[in-house]
C-alpha cells in the first residue's frame, strides 16, 4: 500500500482536492497555491494547503487550510466525527482554542479516504521548537499556559456543549471502563504476550481509583505535541478523535507522562515545567484538587493506554495494512521503554 | 573475507541520510530508513545470542513456578517445546527463538497470575526473580533509546 504523498499519487491528489474545494465554496476559479503533506501526526494523514480564488465582488481571496484524513489504516479507530463535532462545539468557548472547522466528508470517492476540513492556525506543537529566539523568556509561561488550558477543559460543563450524540456518560467506573477498553484493544491487536503489562492491568484493576467528583470532557490524548503554541499563547488545542466522558486526572496523568519529555531533559514537561507546577496550575484553572493516589493510579494506566496505542500501530504494519515506518519502529523502540516505566512506577525496577 | 554486515549497513544508512533533500516529509522518511539500518547494523550478531540467553534463562524461571504449581506445568507443560540445550539449526533462525521466547513470556502470564494469589513458600521471591527478568527483557526488546 503506498502513502498518499508519494509523487506518483500526489498530482491525482492535488487536483481531486482542488476540484471539491472548488465545488465547496463555489469558486470557479480557485486555484491551489500549495499543497504540502505535514509531517508527524502518525494516527491521520493531513494535508496544509493554501486555496486562492476570486470572491463574488471581484476581492481576491487566499485561505490555508487543513485536511485531515482517515487512512485506509489508521492507528486508532477513527474518532473524526467526534473530533468534528467537538471542534463544532468549542469553537465558542472562551479559554479551550480550537480550529475552524468547515466541511466532514464520509464519502471515500471524493479524496480516495473520509476527511474533514479545516482552517489553518499558526503555532508550533514540539516541544523542541519551543527552544527557538521567538520563544525566549516566553517558554515558562506557555507550557503552564498548555496545563491551564486543559484545567479549563476539565472544568466545562459538558451538558453545556451539546455533544450528545457523540460523547455519552460511561455506564459504569469511568477508571474500569477506560481499563477495559485499552485492555481490549491490546487483545484485539494481538502482537504476542507482554507480561508486564498484562500484571500491571491485574494491579490497576486490584486498585481503582476513588470514582471522580464530576466527570469532564476527556481530550484523550492532550500533551504539549497536540497543542500549537505561539510567543503570544496558546493558538488551538488538536487532535480531539479519542475525546470521551470521563474522570479529568486521565487527561492530566497522559498530559505528565514521561513519553512526551525531551531525552535531554526528561525530568520537565516540554524541557520546560516542573510537574508540581503543571498540576499546580491544572489545579487553578479546573478549580479541582488532585487526588496523589488517583493521580498515581491514571499515570500507571498511562502506560498501558500507550501501549495500546503502540500496539495498534503496530500491528497495522506488522499485517501489511500500512507502510508507515513509524508503525513499524513501536516495536522496537516504544513497547520495552513503556513497559519500563510501568515497571518503575509500579516500584519494580528502574528504566 | 566478505564485508561484515554491520558495516554494510552502517555505510547504507548514512548514505541514505547524506540523500535527506527533497520534501520534509521525504526527509523524515530517509532518516527513518536510516535508523533501521542502524539498528540491523547494531543487533546483528548478538541477534541469536540474547535470544538463546534468555530463553535458558527463562527456561528456569518456569521451571521452578511449576515445580511449585504442578497443576499449572500440566495444562501449559508442552508450551515450551524442545528444550534449548536440545535445539536444532532450524530451532535457531530469529523467527523460530522469537516464537519460542513469546510462548514462553505466555506462560509466564499464566505462571505470575497464579503467583500473584498465592502463599507458597518462595512464591514471593519466584515473582520477584521473574519481574527482574521481564525487566531486563523489556530493556533488551528497547533497541532504540529515547534519543533516537
């Protein structure tokens, strides 16, 4: 199976996505200025284009925008009607940035693959771009502002948001639910047994937390990586397809997690932020107060909800339904580390 | 003397890399390659080696759970297959030790489960030898560090 950018299919691309945006937004003459695959990303597939055209009263107009598409293989289940919708919901809520988003597409005829389409926003998402001269001084402030960013996600109210049909109560502990679920989707991408992680599943389910005293709406996979920052602030929060109902420390917990540090400096979040003051300021804009023991509980299922994810990637490779190479490096570079650390913080033994 | 296969691969990988033009995401596929190769080039001769290491190691390991659960070495005894010390050529290929060292780490599962709800004399300390094992495992199976 070939990628979507490589040369052979691109020009074909390229002109399919010209001829629906045409369509789309009724401009005859709407050309594309560039049309660039972004790099990263390895669950979806997205495109930045810049779109120019000639609007009715003769202004000429020039828009860059992003299309995020479901491969045919993707690292997880696709959440882009989810993601869709929260992007719809958010769009009002002061505090919780988030895209413009202007067209869902199910149909597969249209760019060979769903997608959806949305406006470009500036910003970085590594945490090593946050070591450039536009940053200097500034890197402090934006990573708490990232932690806050997601206390004020913790604290809507979701009943507010009107994102029924997409993201429901969970009918149960929402720490068992979310252990079953990461649990399954290890059983159901089978890549040979991996004890570690099947006793630390044994210990968190021996040891649940305390159910949470509100649920919130669950990012799924918040991080300083799916945040675009600006000197000026925080200009979107990305990547919303495993968003669900849940308790808000699961959010944190990954938020903290060590696989998101800089090996250079792997005792700070984006080689930046104390941890205390990362909870400390979640804390402030959540209004709640974290709870040491379930804390610790979220950041050990972190772990084995990675290795999920790592799992699934990699078992698209490993059955040949993707060609992406980062799928196929999980294996050797993503599932011992995780496993490590499940191990270290279970008091097992040190990476 | 044919030229060693880390060194081939060594050489490909920063050819490869020194080829790194082009689109930004070309140039992320190449170094991608690159570190392939370079992991090839690294585990290529201790490949079998610490393989069959751990196997014995965890030969052992199983060895003395089942000696403590009989009832376990019944319903999993023939898991395992040949002994090591009694491998063939073709028990050695890579895919064949990996298979071997997978049902292993599956009976292990079974094996820390049952050790986990019991109070037999050395239980404990069987748990523990096993998740020091698993440990270095993990650390073995991680061959790319955190800086790649």
């Amino acid at each position: 199976m070939t990628s979507h950018y490589e040369v052979d299919s691109k020009t074909e691309f390229v002109l399919r996505v010209r001829g629906y945006l045409r369509d789309r937004l009724a401009a005859e003459d709407l050309r594309l200025q560039r049309a660039e695959p972004i790099v990263g990303g390895a669950s979806r597939e997205m495109w930045s284009v810049t779109a120019c055209w000639t609007e009715a009263r003769g202004r000429p107009t020039e828009r860059k925008l992003i299309l995020r598409l479901d491969p045919p293989s993707s690292l997880l289940e696709s959440g882009r009607h989810t993601e869709f919708a929260l992007y719809r919901a958010l769009s009002s809520v002061a505090g919780v940035p988030v895209p413009a988003v202007l067209f869902n597409e199910d149909d597969p005829s249209i760019l060979g693959m769903p997608f959806f389409v949305m406006q470009h926003v500036n910003g970085v998402t590594q945490p090593s771009e946050l070591f450039t001269d536009e940053f200097a001084g500034r890197r402090q402030h934006l990573v708490r502002e990232v932690f806050r960013t997601l206390g004020r996600i913790a604290a809507l109210d979701w009943n507010d948001l009107s994102l029924a049909d997409h993201i429901r109560e969970p009918g149960g502990h929402p720490a068992s639910i979310e252990l079953d679920r990461w649990e399954r989707v290890l059983d159901d991408h089978d890549l040979g047994p991996f004890p570690i992680t099947r006793s630390t599943i044994r210990q968190l389910r021996r040891e649940l937390p305390p159910h949470p005293p509100r649920l919130s709406v669950i990012h799924g996979d918040y991080r300083v990586g799916n945040v675009l920052i600006t000197p000026e602030g925080i200009s979107a929060v990305l990547d919303w397809e495993l968003a669900h109902l849940g308790d808000p420390l699961e959010d944190l917990a990954w938020a903290i997690a060590p696989n998101w540090r800089l090996s250079q400096s792997p005792e700070l979040i984006a080689g930046t932020l104390e941890e205390a003051a990362a909870i400390e300021a979640w804390q402030a804009a959540s209004e709640l107060r974290v709870d040491g023991a379930a804390l610790r509980w979220w950041q050990l299922f972190s772990h084995v909800k990675a290795m999920g994810i790592w799992t699934a990637g990699a078992a698209e490779f490993v059955r040949g339904c993707s060609d992406n190479l980062v799928y196929g490096l999980f294996g050797w570079r993503n599932f011992g580390r995780e496993e490590s650390w499940m191990m270290q913080r279970r008091g097992l033994g040190a990476l | 003397m044919k030229p060693p296969p880390e060194r081939v691969l060594t050489v490909a990988a920063e050819r490869l890399e020194r080829l790194g033009l082009g689109s930004p995401a070309m140039a992320a596929d190449l170094t991608r390659i690159a570190d392939v190769l370079r992991v090839l080039a690294r585990e290529w001769d201790a490949a079998a080696a610490s393989r069959l290491e751990a196997i014995t190691e965890l030969e052992d390991l199983i060895d003395r759970g089942h000696q403590m659960l009989p009832a376990l070495a019944d319903g999993h005894g023939n898991e395992t297959g040949t002994r090591s010390a009694d491998l063939r050529a073709t028990d050695l290929r890579i895919a064949a030790l990996d298979r071997r060292l997978d049902n292993l780490r599956a009976t292990v599962i079974v094996l820390e489960a049952a050790l986990e709800g019991c109070d037999f004399p050395g239980a404990a300390r069987l748990l523990d030898e096993l998740r020091g094992w698993e440990l270095g495992d993990a650390r073995r199976r991680t061959v790319m560090d955190r800086s790649w």
